[in-house]
C-alpha cells in the first residue's frame, strides 16, 4: 500500500484518521482528516501497527495542482484537494464540443466578455496560483445565474472552494477559507470598511496569517481568488475611482430557461475540463492579475465606481458647476479651507480634512507646491497655499447653448 493511502497518518506529532464522503449533489468526494487519539488508536490498532503502518510527515503544505497532482512534497502532506473531475474528450456526435450548457451559462454570465470569461475558466483550472481579479456577478433579478455559476466552480473545484458569508471576511478567524483556492460570497453586501480593504488585500496576498480557535496563529501561502455574487447592483461595497481589482458582471433573465441546468452541467465537466486544457495558451506578461484593467472595465464597474462617490463629492460637484456657469472663469485654484468657509462655514459635519479626503479620492486632484492664488476671485487679496486646480471642462460641457453639465 502507498504511503499516502494509509487510513492514519501523523503529521509533527499529531495523529489523523483520513476519512471519505460523497457529496451527492456535485458528484464530488470529500476528503477528511480527523483529529485521531493517540491511545485509542494504540488500544484499536496495537503499537506494532502504529509503528510500522502509520506514515510520519513534518507539517503539512499547500501545493495547488490540477494536472499533476501530488499528496505528498518532500515529507510534508499536502492539503490542497485533488479534483474529483478529469478530463475527458467528448463523443464525436456531441455538439458544441458537448459543453451546450457551459457555453449557455458563460453567455449569461460574461455577455460581451464572453471569450474573457472562459480565460478566466482556464487560469483557475491550469493556473491555481495565479492571483485574478475580484470577480463580482450582480442582478437585482432573481435566478440569473449567479448561484449556478458558483455551484458548477464547486463542483468542479470540490473542497478547493470555501463558500462563506459576508461577515466571515470580518472576522478575526479565517480558517474556513485561509486554504481555499476560490473563496465565495453569495448574497453579498460589504458595508464596513474595514471587511472591504481585506477582500482587497486578500486579491493580491501571497500569504495570510491564518487564525484558527485554540490554535497558534502561523503563516501560510495564500492562493484564494474571490468570486461574489449579490442582489445589490450598485451599493454592495464601496469601491475607489482607482481600484483596478475587480470585474463585475450584471446578469439579466436567461434567454433560454433549463430548471436542470445545474445537472446538465455537472455532467458536462470533464468536457469543460478538456475543452479548458485545449484552449489557446494564456499571455501572462500583461499584467499581474492576467486582465488589464482596460479588459476588465465595462459600464457594470463605472456604475458601482459613481455609486461608491461619497455625498460630499455629490454635492461639491454641484456647487462647483454653478459656481463656473456664473463666472466667467477657467480654472477654480482652492484650498480645502477655502471650500469650508464658503460653502459648509456653519456645517460642523464637513470637516476641513474631510473636503481634502473627496479632493484627492473622489476627484481624483493633487496639491500643488505652495504657490500664490486668490480663492473664488472674490478678494484682490492674495493668498498662498498647496492649491486644488479645478477647471471649467471638468465640470462644465460647452456647447451653442452655452454651459451644461455633465
């Protein structure tokens, strides 16, 4: 018997029992190692047993692999899952390369990002270490696909992905989804601040810290892509004019209604398996989340990045546009403090610091170096300070009827 099928295994000084389920539902089998009692393992199976049948490993490690899958690196055990679904080429008399339903559900997923969408497929399966962008499905309409989409990535990629709730992402412990390849949220809304920099942390971490009940916290490699699905269109989280970590897709009714899609699916995997395996070789050399952000970026993203824009910056925007349709000027040179004591003098809400923060994120300006200006040309006074330029063509769209805004 190979070492690595061993009903026991002890890992450092701790003992295991390796048992076995079935997921009914995906067809996938799930793999346990049970924490194991030294002496009643030594009562059931005896010391000659323990000694000879029961192979020893230094620790355990986490080697994603789905083509040459190995449970044991040097004398450590590895964790990562070998996926139940191999690749099989379909019957000759099978249509669309006997993926139908596949094409159907990536059709209603990516839309017009179709081809990338299967990309993306293909990296998680022949690239597990690879980071990739948050991905985000977003309907307000019910039964459009995201949550089939995440089954069949869980079908596939079996006990690899941790499907989780919003509020573990803001927990201190992560060990249900610390070793995960693919992390998912379903039914998301992410509203403290603190969860929405970890997701974005965790796009691009190599390792994590992970934090297990009653257990010392060590370091580990970290390969988990996110992929989140939620009935909020456009306020699910908060996400900056700048941030470049994530692709969202907005899903419609499906055109063509199948209530055993998720089925057909699943029988389809080996055939996706071998039509993602033959797929044209990815360039990896553009960017280091595969996509370039110019890839990535549709009107879903915009939409969500506007929403993101704080009431301030709302209503700033308004204020600066009446102030250029009725001066005839080009360019605004402010200081926030200027902006208070005009605008919000009596609003103890709006803070000085406050109105720099929308400044530099929401509108995207820099201060200058220290240089004289006069603020609003309202003073022959002239002041110095590290100045906000705004200009009319930010604000204002000249046309033959004079200025409209944007």
């Amino acid at each position: 018997m190979e070492k690595s099928e061993q009903t026991y295994i002890r890992v450092g000084t701790t003992y295991f029992k390796v048992t076995y389920d079935y997921h009914k539902r995906f067809g996938t089998k799930i793999k346990y190692l049970e924490k194991w009692n030294r002496q009643e393992l030594m009562q059931d199976e005896g010391l000659r047993y323990m000694k000879d049948n029961i192979p020893k490993y230094d620790r355990f490690t986490l080697q994603p692999d789905h083509h040459n899958y190995k449970l044991e690196h040097g004398n450590n055990y590895n964790i990562y899952h070998e996926l139940t679904y191999k690749p099989e080429k379909p019957p000759p008399d099978k249509p669309y390369k006997g993926i139908y339903w596949t094409h159907v559900l990536m059709r209603e997923v990516f839309g017009n990002q179709y081809k990338l969408g299967f990309q993306y497929l293909k990296v998680l399966y022949d690239e597990p270490t690879q980071i990739l962008p948050v991905l985000v499905l977003v309907s307000k309409v019910r039964e459009t696909g995201k949550s089939t989409f995440l089954n069949l990535l869980n079908a596939i990629f079996g006990q690899n992905m941790a499907m989780i709730n919003p509020e573990s992402i803001g927990s201190t412990f992560n060990g249900d989804y610390a070793g995960a390849n693919i992390i998912g949220i379903d039914e998301t809304i992410i509203e403290r601040k603190s969860a929405v920099e970890k997701i974005k942390a965790l796009a691009t971490a190599k390792h994590i810290t992970l934090h297990m009940k009653f257990v010392e916290p060590r370091k580990i490699d970290f390969y988990g892509k996110i992929v989140m699905a939620t009935n909020n269109e456009s306020d699910f989280m908060r996400i900056e004019q700048e941030e470049i970590r994530f692709w969202i897709r907005k899903l419609n009714k499906p055109r063509i209604k199948n209530h055993n899609i998720e089925k057909d699916l699943i029988k389809e995997i080996p055939y996706l398996l071998y039509y993602l395996k033959n797929m044209p070789e990815i360039d990896y050399s553009h960017d280091r989340m595969v996509f370039t952000p110019d890839q990535l970026r549709n009107e879903y993203l915009d939409q969500v990045k506007e929403a993101s824009r704080s009431g301030l910056y709302k209503e700033l925007n308004e204020l600066i546009v009446d102030w250029f349709s009725n001066n005839n000027e080009y360019e605004l040179k402010v200081i926030p403090k200027d902006i208070k004591e005009k605008w919000f003098h009596y609003n103890n809400q709006i803070s000085i610091n406050y109105i720099r923060k929308v400044l530099k994120d929401d509108f995207g300006l820099v201060a200058s170096e220290p240089q004289s200006y006069k603020p609003f040309e309202e003073s022959i006074d002239w002041k110095t300070g590290r100045v906000f330029t705004l200009t009319r063509d930010m604000f204002i769209e000249d046309n033959e009827e004079g200025g409209v805004p944007f």
